[in-house]
C-alpha cells in the first residue's frame, strides 16, 4: 500500500517475494524449515532447562551458553513464522512498522551474539591461561555485567541503523526480493540517497565484528601459547577439548556472516543471499545446542535423567 504526498510517496507496507520465483521449492523448504525451527526450539530450551536442573552447570561457561540459546531462540522466532507463512499464504505483505520491527529485533541479536560469542572465548583464555583464579576472575558480577553489555551494545547498534533505514524514503517499489526484511533488500526499495545508512551500516559492522574477532583471536593466541607449554598430555588434552565446540560455532557463526559479505550486490546472487540467509537465520540457532550438547558429558548425563524420571513418575 502507498499513500502520495505530494511529488513523494510514503509506503506503509511492503510484499515479501520469499521464494515464489520458485514455487516447486516451496512445499519441501515449509517441511524442511518447520522441522528444523521445531528443533531449534526444543535444543535451546533443552540447553537452558538443563542448567538450571543441574548444580554442575552453575558455571560461567553454561551462564554464557544459556544467553546463547536465548539469543539463538529470539532471532530464529524474529524471521522463521514469517518466511513459514509466506510459504503456503498468497497473503504475503508486512506493515513498514511491522518491517522495521523484525530489522531492529534481527539486527540486535545479530550483533549481540556476535560479542556474547567473543565473552565465551573470553571465559575460555580465563579457564585455561588461569584455572585456579577461574571462580574469583570470572564472578557472577562480572559475567552479568559482561551479559548486559553485549545486550546494550546490541540494542544501541541495532537502533542506529535502523533510525537510519527508517529516515529514508520507500517510493511505489515497495515489493522486497526477500523473505524478511534484510538490510540490502529494504535498502534496495527505497527512492532516496542511501548514502548516510549505509555509512552507518559499515561503520557499526565493521566496528563489531572487528572487536569480536579482535577478542577471540587475541583470547585464542594466548590459548594456543599456554597449551604449547603445557608439559602433560592429559592437560594438553582436557584445554583443547573445552575450546572446541566454540570454535567451531565460532567458524560457523562468522564464515556464513562473511558469505553474506561476499556476495556480490546484483539481481542475479539474490537466490544466493536468500539461501545463505536461510542458513543463517534457521540452521545456526539449530546447530549451537548439539555442538555444546554432543561433547559435554554433564549434559548428556542430564538429559538421560530427564528422560529416564519420566518413564518412572508415569509408572508410579
């Protein structure tokens, strides 16, 4: 819907492509993305349940996993019931309030689990560079403090970009090549110079993801120097293990944010950035809580519990 204002005109909604230009894919990726947004929920409220049931799980690590699963849950319910609905209704519109809404929440998570990633491996280089100072170094204080930081730090970009996006004029185009409102594809509908939001845009993205990185590698280097050192197999051992599930959600988390980078701005690589965003959006989320889950046995020993006291109360 458009409402003219004089020689401009001001969009109050936008129609969301998704995926029509492909409608055989249509039925398969409904199944396949309910199926994994299922999963996803189930996995992140099953990472969170379990360590408030378990005393072993009141650590710094697992207080910082748990905001994970929670950002994990917040950003895959900002994009996944839309790009469910677009799928099987002809409906496929979004008010611009409604637009700028999910932008700002997607946004948000975005860059707070990016810094909530760079705490995690923060509290990795504290648990291994110092393991007997590790309960006085990281104390509950510090690990709120350093929570609520990553959240105001997300909200504060957040906002900033998406005051900027909403300071643009959207002219008559108001049909978005996408499934959500993604920054390129809101910005692509609009009529007036973006110059300034996407100055904005790059000075924030940059700003974040190089803190992020510059955090996690500085955390790693040092890591990877105290193991060096280490004279025990057995040490050598249990340090890398701790690591490893966060860096491989680390290398997933940002090697999919750099294909989204590298993807070239034309109408031809929009099916790419579509499906990347998928990836994203709905696999990620998915894949933390059984990357943390498969290699730590407390947990695994807590969900047998959990399933096992079941079958028992229901016998009683």
């Amino acid at each position: 819907m458009v409402l003219n204002l004089g020689n401009q005109s001001s969009v109050t909604s936008f129609v969301l492509l998704g995926f029509s230009e492909h409608p055989h894919l249509q039925a398969p990726l409904f199944l396949m993305v309910l199926t994994i947004y299922t999963v996803t929920l189930l996995g992140n409220l099953g990472i969170i349940v379990v360590r408030k049931i378990n005393p072993k799980l009141h650590t710094p690590m697992y207080f910082f996993l748990s905001h994970l699963s929670f950002l994990d849950i917040c950003y895959s319910s900002v994009f996944t019931p839309k790009l469910l609905e677009i799928l099987v209704v002809e409906d496929r519109t979004i008010s611009f309030r409604g637009c700028m809404t999910q932008f700002f929440f997607g946004c948000a998570c975005v860059i707070t689990e990016m810094f909530m990633l760079a705490v995690m491996a923060y509290d990795r280089f504290v648990a291994v560079c110092n393991p007997l100072l590790y309960t006085v170094a990281m104390s509950p204080k510090l690990c709120a403090l350093l929570v609520a930081g990553t959240y105001m730090w997300g909200a504060l970009c957040s906002s900033t970009i998406t005051y900027s996006l909403v300071q643009l004029s959207y002219c008559e185009s108001n049909i978005i090549n996408h499934f959500g409102c993604e920054y390129s594809a809101v910005l692509s509908v609009s009529c007036s110079d973006p110059s300034f939001t996407r100055m904005i845009c790059l000075i924030v993205s940059v700003v974040s993801e190089a803190g992020s990185l510059l955090v996690i590698l500085a955390s790693y280097v040092v890591i990877v120097v105290t193991i060096a050192r280490m004279p025990s197999k057995g040490g050598l051992q249990k340090a890398f293990s701790t690591c490893t599930s966060h860096l491989t959600a680390i290398s997933i988390f940002h090697g999919i944010i750099l294909l989204l980078y590298c993807v070239p701005n034309s109408k031809s690589s929009w099916l790419l950035v579509k499906v990347a965003t998928v990836l994203y959006t709905v696999l990620v989320p998915m894949l933390n809580p059984l990357i943390y889950s498969l290699r730590n046995k407390d947990v695994k020993d807590t969900v047998r519990r959990l399933i096992n006291s079941k079958p028992r109360s229901q016998s009683t």
